[in-house]
C-alpha cells in the first residue's frame, strides 16, 4: 500500500510491511508542542478520516522537538511522519477487519516474561518496570497501549503469513546454492598490462590532446597574510584586545574594505602567491586558500593563528608536462586507461565467445594459480560480488573478477562441489527459506492493500501544518 503513496506530496514515503515506519530521530522533551487543533481532515483512508488533531497528537507521541521538525522542513519530515500515522492506521483497520485482539492475561505475560524487567533468578521485578517507565518518560498505560499495538501488528503479520512452510526442494535447493564448493583458475593480469616504464612522451602528448578539456588545471593568484597575537598586539596571550581587532578585520571584511589596506593599518607582512596549483605537499594554509577560492575574500582560522586572505586571478590552463609532480600524474592516468582498455578488450572477446580454454592455456602458460572457494559468501581472496558472480556463471565459461586491492584477474568457472548435509546447518536453511517465502506472501499481501485501500492526503492542511513550525 505504501508504495502508492509516493505520488503524493513529493516525497518518499515508508514501506508498509518492511515495518511501519521507523523514525530517525530519537529525542526527548517535545511535551504538547499543540496545546489544541481543529478538526480539519489530514488524510483519508476509504471512509476513515485522520483529522489534524490526531496528526498532532501523533507528532507529540513521537518525542521528536520541534525544532527538529523545524530544520527538516524541506526534507519532507511532515510528509514522512504522516506516512508513518498513515501506516498505523491501515494497520488498525486491517487488524479490525480480521478481527484480531489480544487478551490482558497475554499482554500482562509478554510485559512479566521481559528480560529487562526480571532478576538474576528469571523473575519479574516490579520496581524494574517502573524504573524502565520512569527512565523513558513513559506512564503504564502508554507502555501497554504501544505494547499491545506492536503485538496485534505482529499477529496480523503472522496471520498472514501462517503455513508458509517451504517444500523440501526449495529447502535443498537454497542449502546447495549457498554451500556448494567451486573451483577456479585465475591469471592475475597485472603481468599483461603495459608497463609505466614504456609510457612515452608522446603518449603522453596524445593523452592530453585526447582529454584536454577534462584535464584543465586550475591555477590561482592570491594573497594572504598570517595573524595572531605576537603580530597584531605584541604580546603571545590571546586576549580580549585580540580579539576585538578579529571583529574589526571581519566588520572591514563586510564593508568591502580591501585586502591591502587592512593588511597596512594592522603593520604585519602579507605574502603574495602566484599560479598556485594544489598539491599535497604544499603548506596547510595554502591549500585550505585554494579550497576557500570560491570565497574570494575571508579570514579563518588555523590552528593558533587566523589567516586574512584575498583571491585574485583563477585561470585554468592544459596540464604542464615539464612539471615532475604533473608529469607524475599524468603517466598514472595514461596507465589506468591502458589497463582499462586491455581489461575492456578481454571482456569483449569473452562475451562474443571468442575467447577459449586453448587462448586461456596460451595466455597463462606458467601463470595460472588455482583457488577453491567454500560457498557463495566466501571473499577471502576476491571481492564478495565477484565472487556471486562466478557462482552463477556454468562449468568452463570465463569472466574478469577482482580482488578488495582492485587487482584484476580472468578466471574460468572449473568445478562444483556440493557439500554433504550438515543437519544444525540445514534448519537453518529451512527457516530462512520459509522466512523468504514469507517475506514473498508479505509482498503479495502490500498489492492487496494497495487495491482494497484508498489513500488521500490533505495537501492545504498539510501546507498548514508545515506554516506552524515556520
């Protein structure tokens, strides 16, 4: 059902059976935010009306301040917590109409057989109960009331799942996927890409002239002056006189007093810096100026001092290859689109099925390495998804995988083994598969609802609400 409401008001909202809604905020305080409200409708489900007042009691019930809800405005939190008043709801009305209820001899069970309110001998405690109560801002009837409700939606949930036990093949057929050994042969195809060493010049010349709009570098002129007791007031104590003139230097900031002039009436040295290019080895202040470059014209903070800065010229200009730093960096991009190239040629050929075990043999030669892999969630040696992957692949078929170091390797799919039942094992599988089939009626449960509710949301009361917390 939920999946219908995402074409309303422009936001995302909750699965239904995934569960409720759980809200991503856990806060304490919000009290009555909404001393009153009318009784305007918000939202609407078949005949049933949930009016601005039950939406507001919803909210303050949900613990979340209200300056929260404030700051999350244009994050949709309105729309999303009404998607979760909206759920609970529907599940009300589902819970009425197959008429499931709970007993107070069973809720008094569940709140007597919870492991935070028994001692070390297994029994119940009452001033634990209380104390939970008193430390989560709760009273009794509010805990059972929750209490009973997430129990009357689980029993819903099991109601409608009841039976759902998976034949015995499906069972067998899951254990097998999930267990069965594979062995593989792998080349590492590091030995069969060029070398960085062969790259040549005019490699490199070609590479640029190939990417010369994405490769720009950025190159800017500024001027900065560095700040702190010892310079603005003679003395090493930040003090109060200190900072009054960093107040004056960002009121001068403000009122578009220059660079220049400030740095003069203040008497201490600036330094002037031209086509600086960022690097990892250039000094900490600079590279934060180049970061800030958006900001022509600031002061902040650096460690023990403050930095009062001013960008002039940002030019952008092709990579310079007499530079060793840039040269550098760019053999290794011409090295990652040569591996890239040979990586993408190979796949190529093995998905046209022009690549066999003879080129493979070829290829290897003495290079060939042999792995043995335990089951489909074994990624001791290559990357987990690689690994899913050879597992659906046939006998004799090859494929490119990697490893968690982003090594590359061919591999041909050589042999399953299935592995011998392990009974403790096996009802594993059986849970998890009924749990799938259960997960699968769930799903088909979310389509009957989509059909047997209709859900209308209130977009002006909405709006109305949203205008409260502006």
């Amino acid at each position: 059902m939920i999946s219908s409401f995402r074409n309303f008001a422009k936001t995302k909202f909750a699965g239904l059976l995934v569960f409720i809604m759980i809200i991503p905020f856990v806060f304490w305080g919000m009290g009555s935010m909404f001393s009153s409200g009318n009784t305007n409708t918000i939202a609407k489900i078949n005949k049933e009306n949930i009016s601005t007042q039950e939406f507001i009691d919803y909210l303050n019930k949900s613990g979340i301040p209200q300056a929260t809800i404030k700051e999350n405005l244009d994050k949709n939190i309105i729309e999303e917590l009404l998607s979760g008043l909206v759920s609970t709801t529907l599940l009300e009305l589902e819970v009425k109409d197959y008429n499931i209820s709970i007993s107070e001899n069973t809720l008094l069970k569940k709140i007597k057989t919870n492991k935070n309110f028994l001692d070390e001998n297994g029994n119940f405690q009452r001033i634990k109960y209380e104390k939970f109560l008193l430390e989560n801002n709760q009273s009794a009837p509010q805990f059972e009331l929750r209490l009973k409700g997430r129990e009357l939606q689980k029993n819903l949930f099991d109601y409608i799942g009841a039976g759902s036990i998976s034949p015995s093949f499906l069972v067998n057929k899951l254990y097998e996927e999930e267990n069965k050994k594979l062995e593989i042969d792998y080349i590492n195809l590091k030995n069969f890409y060029k070398q960085k060493e062969k790259i040549t010049e005019q490699n490199l010349k070609d590479f640029l002239i190939e990417n010369k709009d994405q490769l720009k570098v950025e190159y800017v002129d500024f001027d900065y002056a560095v700040i702190n007791p010892k310079n603005l007031i003679g003395i090493d104590e930040f003090n109060q006189t200190f900072f009054d003139k960093i107040d004056q230097i960002e009121i001068d900031i403000s009122n578009e007093v220059n660079f220049e002039t400030i740095v003069s009436d203040l008497k201490i040295k600036s330094v002037n810096i031209k086509d600086f290019k960022f690097s990892a080895k250039k000094n900490e202040i600079e590279k934060k100026i180049f970061e800030l470059r958006k900001n022509n014209f600031d002061i902040f903070e650096s460690g023990d001092n403050y930095v009062l800065y001013k960008i002039g010229d940002i030019k952008q200009k092709e990579p310079d290859l007499k530079d060793s730093e840039t040269k550098k960096e760019i053999v290794e991009l011409v090295n990652k689109k040569n591996q890239f190239d040979y990586n993408k040629n190979l796949l190529n050929k093995i998905n046209k099925k022009e690549f066999n075990n003879n080129e493979f043999l070829k290829m290897g030669k003495d290079k060939i390495e042999s792995a043995k892999l335990n089951s489909v969630k074994d990624n001791k040696k290559f990357d987990i998804n690689a690994v899913e992957l050879l597992y659906s692949l046939p006998i004799n078929s090859f494929t490119l995988i990697n490893d968690d170091q982003n090594n590359i390797y061919i591999a041909k799919v050589k042999k399953f083994q299935n592995e011998s039942k392990n009974n403790e094992k096996f009802k594993e599988y059986a849970n998890k598969q009924n749990s799938n089939l259960k997960n699968t009626m769930l799903k088909s449960y979310d389509l009957f609802l989509n059909d047997k509710y209709n859900v209308i949301l209130n977009q002006k009361t909405i709006e109305r609400v949203k205008n409260f917390f502006q």
